[in-house]
C-alpha cells in the first residue's frame, strides 16, 4: 500500500468496487438461477426445488440446436483464423521498428467499427460482389471483431521474448524461422491459446454482425434475439443460461492457468536461488 | 543469395493487413462513398451520384436528435464508468493482495467475452413489473404496486450500458494505474500527504492517459451500441444503431450510409486525437520491447 487510504476511504473503495462487479454479474446470475426453476413463472428457485429440466428440454428445440451448430462451427473458424492472423500480426510488430504505432492502430482501430457499421456495410460489399450470405461471410465478419482482442492478448504473451535470446540463437546460425519455432513460439504459445479461446467466445456470443451477414443458418445469438423478443419462456433462460456459464468458465480456465503459471515461475525462482 | 528480399516483417504483416483491407477498409470506403448515392423511394433503388440527399434525411423526422441523444447518452456511461472504474481499478491494483488480485482481474475480464445480448436480457428479469427490484420495493412497502418506469427507459438503457461497457472503463486505468512508479506516492506519503492530498495531486494526473483512455472506450462503445436500447429500451428509444437499422427496412442505403459517415468520423475523430494528446497506443505497447 502505497498511500495509507485510512480505514473509512478503503472501506468506501471496496464498496463501490462490488457494487461495480454486481451492477455487471447480479442480473445474469440472476437469470442462471431461474433456468433452474421448474415453475413457469420466472423466480428464484427454493434449494430443495432446482431442476434441469428447461435445460432437458433444450433437446427437442430444433431451432436453437441448428444455430448452435452453426454459432459452434463459425467460432472454431474464426478462433484459428484470427489466431494466425494475430500472431502475424504480432511477429510483424516486433520486427518493425518504425510505424510500429501506426500497424498497432491499424489492427486495434476496427475494434471501434459499431457492429451495425461494419456488418451492413460488409453485407453491402458481399451482394455488390455477388458472394451470397453464408457462413464464410459472419466468419469475415467476426474475424476482424476478434482480431484485436487476439493481438493484444499474443503482444501482451510477447513480454516473454527476449531480444537476447533470439539474438544468440542468430549468433549460433540459426535463421529466422529456426528462432521462431525453437524460441519464439514456445514462449507465446500460453498467448496463442488465451487468443484462441478468447476469439473463440467473441465470435460466439456476437449478434449485431451476424444480423447482418448470417445466411440461411442464423447463429444462436441472432435466433435468441428474435426468441427474447417473442415472449421470453424457461427455454430461453436455460439456453442463455448455459451459453453464460460455458463463455464463464472458459475465461476462469484461462485465469487458473495463469494463477499455476505464475506459482511454478515463482518456485522455480526460488529454486534457482 | 543475391536478390534484394523482401524484409521479413512485410511477409508477415501481408495476411493480417489483406484482411484488415477487405473486411475493414473497404466497408468503410463503401460506407462513405454510398452516402452520396442517390436512393428512389419508389424502387428503393440506389444509384452512384453526388447528392447530398442521404444527409439532408439527417435532418428530417427529427433524426439528428437522436444523434445528439446517443452522444448525450454516451458521454453520461463514460462518466458514471469512470466513477465507478477508479476506485475499482485502485482497489484492485493498490489494495487487493495477490491471490484476490488475480480473482478480481479475471472478473473484469469475463465480461468482455460473454454476450452483451444475453446481460442485457437479464435486466428485464431484474428490472421487470414482476422483477425482483419491484417485489423488493413492494416487500419492503416502498411502493404498493409496481414501478413501471425502471423497465423499457432510459433509466433502464443507461444501467445496461453501464453493466455492459464498464470492464472497457476499468482495463485502462489498471494500465496506466501499473505504469505509477510507487516511489512517488511513499515520497508524498512522506511528506505528510493524506489519502485525498496525495490522490489528487499525484496518483489522478499521472493516469491522466488511463482516464481519458477508459472513457473514451466507453464513449466510442456505447455509440457504437444497439443491443441494450434493443432490449431495455421504451416504445420510441432510439440510438444511432438502432435508427441505422430502421433506416435500413426501406433499403435507403445513402441516407444509413451518411448516418454511419458521421458517426465514424465522431468514433475515429476521437480515438485519433487521443492517441495524439495522450499516446492510448503507449498503453497497450509498454508491455512489449
């Protein structure tokens, strides 16, 4: 502690701190407690009454599985295409020395494309083209949605790159993509998977794009959407329900590995002392 | 070998930067140069032209203020954000131990990737007539019956974009907050300085860049926003997006066209000059040598 806060302004920053954290979790913890409420009626379920049976229900919805499979394919696509492309991208950014700050804004900046924007307008692109909306399209589409998040996350992993090492790995002859299977790779590789499954997610739970660009097969999000506004029923809550915990619990898996991460750094630090 | 290659880093950067290209720039091209096609109400035909027709629309049917309404609506989230982001970002950064550390930054993380439509959805359980807020109003005997007006409001709109953006507010100033060399703040502590003294005068502006990053990344997002005036808002709440959207039920892709011209160029206008004053890149480029 840097600045002695005093015991009443701590206690005056926690509490704005979980009030910030329940203005974001409260309400769809909220909705997961419902989905597992038998009753029609949406409300907390007693202890003695939770039930899976909205989400045993989930089966016969032909609708929500087919945009589930589809939601499914179209994320794993963009996962390993924005993966690569951020890798790249990074690789790139640490090579460069000059505009270093311009390709970085050049990758980031679609970030703060409105969805609505970008997806009309690549919709527009398309037919102008002649390219029929389909799958390919929403994984265009997403794939520049998850791009920065990926960069960000793989140059962050980049921290673990010594110039040195590459440089006595290029003192020992080895040439550029020798360095960059034998050391580069390895030390990223933690980013490269927090990218994909981060990619993974975004592509997952994103609607506005895919409103626009989806063909036929609407994603989950877009035919929830249509459902969330047709009188919302249990089924809705179960599937919503469980899309949030899975998105949860891969962002948890993440951090446990980064938590494990630090702990062997920190013993094998200790060890070398 | 003897001829002249290409330096490495332009191979790689040529995959990223054809798709940045593709599915980026050139949208945003279209986007621009359609706003001064003309559109045929009859047809719903469009075709190339230089007319001002799609942003003279802007001005009818009272169109511009919801412009100046989503403007008004970003720049209010952006503030109660950054209110809450500070001390949020302080406590974890400066008060929470390592383990809680690490818990609390996942929790700010997790947001980002879960769906902004389905936290959205949510807000009309809590907020509902038949929400737990109005059962709690009534248990209490606050009210006898229902509030109407926290649901399908302003009211209602506001706390959702709140609950969606606000990890957008926190991220930055933990960047920047990291970037405080401590020894600062014990030489104020030092010399006397209370909490408040040494808050003001040291640790606010040097993450000046932070604060002005978080709300900018608000501000831009709720701009950019649909979902949450979709799922909370009133009968006539409009946002930009969402008026891009009705704009779009005619096919007038001129006057949508000249509705997201303006807001790109508020968007990047933005993100732009604060990348000049305070260097946002630096924020994200420090980790890296």
């Amino acid at each position: 502690m840097m600045l002695r806060e005093g015991l009443a302004n701590r206690v005056l920053l926690w509490v704005v701190t979980v009030a910030g954290l329940l203005v974001i979790y409260a309400p769809p913890l909220y909705l997961l407690a419902i989905s597992f409420n038998p009753a029609l009626q949406p409300g907390l379920p007693r202890l003695s009454e939770l039930s899976l049976k909205w989400y045993a229900s989930l089966r016969q919805e032909t609708a929500l599985i087919g945009a589930l499979e589809q939601s499914l394919i179209i994320a794993t696509a963009t996962a390993v295409l924005a993966t690569i492309m951020s890798l790249l991208a990074a690789l790139a950014y640490f090579e460069l020395r000059a505009r270093r700050t311009a390709w970085l804004l050049a990758v980031i900046l679609p970030m703060f494309v409105p969805g609505v924007i970008q997806g009309l307008a690549l919709s527009a692109v398309f037919t102008r083209a002649g390219i029929k909306a389909s799958t390919l399209t929403v994984i265009a589409g997403h794939l520049l949605w998850a791009m920065p998040f990926a960069f960000i996350v793989i140059l962050t992993s980049f921290a673990a790159v010594r110039r040195s090492y590459l440089v006595a790995a290029a003192d020992l002859g080895a040439n550029w993509g020798r360095q960059f299977i034998d050391i580069t790779l390895p030390l990223v590789r933690p980013g490269l998977i927090s990218a994909f499954i981060f990619s993974f997610l975004l592509s997952l739970n994103e609607f506005t794009r895919a409103f626009y660009l989806a063909g036929r097969q609407n994603t989950l999000p877009v035919v929830l959407f249509g459902k969330m506004n047709s009188g919302a029923s249990p089924v809705i809550y179960a599937m919503s329900g469980a899309i949030f915990l899975i998105s949860v619990l891969c962002v948890v898996l993440i951090a446990l590995r980064f938590l494990w991460q630090a702990r062997v750094a920190d013993s094998g630090r200790r060890m070398a002392r | 070998m003897s001829r002249a290659r290409l330096p490495i880093s332009s191979m790689l950067m040529a995959p990223p930067l054809l798709a940045i290209l593709a599915f980026g720039l050139l949208p945003l091209i279209v986007v621009v140069v359609w706003s001064f096609w003309s559109w045929d109400p009859v047809t719903y035909w469009i075709k190339p032209d230089l007319s001002l027709a799609g942003y003279a629309g802007i001005l009818e049917a009272g169109r511009w203020t919801v412009i100046v309404s989503t403007l008004i609506k970003a720049f209010g989230t952006a503030l109660l954000c950054l209110l809450i982001a500070y001390p949020t970002s302080y406590a974890i950064h400066f008060l929470a131990g390592r383990r809680l550390n690490v818990i609390l930054l996942a929790l700010i993380t997790i947001p980002f990737f879960t769906s902004y439509l389905i936290r959205s959805f949510s807000w009309r359980l809590v907020l509902g007539r038949a929400g737990i807020i109005n059962d709690w109003l009534q248990a209490v005997g606050i009210t006898d019956a229902p509030v109407d007006w926290l649901l399908f409001s302003n009211f209602a709109v506001v706390v959702g974009l709140v609950a969606s953006y606000l990890p957008f507010a926190i991220f930055p100033l933990l960047l920047s907050m990291r970037r405080v060399d401590p020894t600062y703040l014990a030489a104020a502590q030092d010399l006397g300085a209370g909490f408040w003294k040494g808050l003001t005068t040291i640790l606010l502006p040097l993450t000046k860049s932070g604060i002005f990053a978080g709300f900018l990344f608000v501000f831009v997002m709720v701009v950019g926003s649909s979902t949450e005036v979709q799922m909370l808002g009133g009968a006539g709440a409009s946002i930009v997006s969402v008026m891009i959207n009705d704009v779009m039920r005619v096919a007038n892709y001129p006057m949508a066209f000249a509705i997201s011209t303006i807001v790109l160029a508020v968007i990047f206008g933005l993100v732009l000059i604060g990348n000049r004053i305070f260097g946002l890149a630096s924020l994200f480029e420090d980790q890296s040598p």
